[in-house]
C-alpha cells in the first residue's frame, strides 16, 4: 500500500506542469508573440482591459481539439501591442436544425 502511495505522489507531481496554463496580458505582447505562445502551449489565458477599465480574461486556443464537448474554436480578436490580433477561443456550438 504504502509503495502505491509513493508512486501516485510521484505521478502527480510528474503532472502538475502539464496542468498549468500560461496567462498572458495582450497588450503588452505583439500579435505574432500571442499567437505564437497559443501555438506552443495550445492553449493560454489572455487578460486585457475593457473599454470601461475593468480586466476582461479568456481561454485561447489552437484548434477545437482544446475546447470540451458541445464547443468548437471560434475567431475571436484581442487587443495587442500592434493592434487587433485574430486568436480562436471556445465557443458553444448551437443546433441549428429544428
């Protein structure tokens, strides 16, 4: 028991970076620097302030492989240092037929 212990404790550990995720603020970063980390790490949380002040904050990916069930990687844009940056985030998928 106390070997199954130790080796779980290892495993987890073994895990823990594969589990974080990189948040980023967009308009301190070029277009191409943004896109470029989403491509490395597949999916990284962009913040950036809204119009109004306050920090708004999203899940960014590479494809519709990183979003769950009943989601797909939709265009989206964020703010960056160079301008509007065409990224894709998770979004709902809809039924459309009746």
């Amino acid at each position: 028991m106390r070997t199954i212990a130790i080796v779980a404790a290892g495993l987890v550990l073994f895990a823990s970076p594969a589990l974080a995720i990189s948040r980023v603020e967009s308009r301190s970063r070029s277009c191409a620097s943004i896109q470029e980390q989403i491509a490395k790490e597949r999916a990284v949380i962009l913040r950036y302030p809204s119009r109004s002040g306050n920090t708004l904050y999203d899940r960014y990916v590479t494809n519709s492989l990183q979003c769950g069930s009943g989601y797909y990687a939709g265009r989206s844009y964020v703010p960056a240092a160079d301008g509007s940056c065409p990224v894709y985030n998770c979004q709902p998928t809809t039924n459309l037929s009746p």
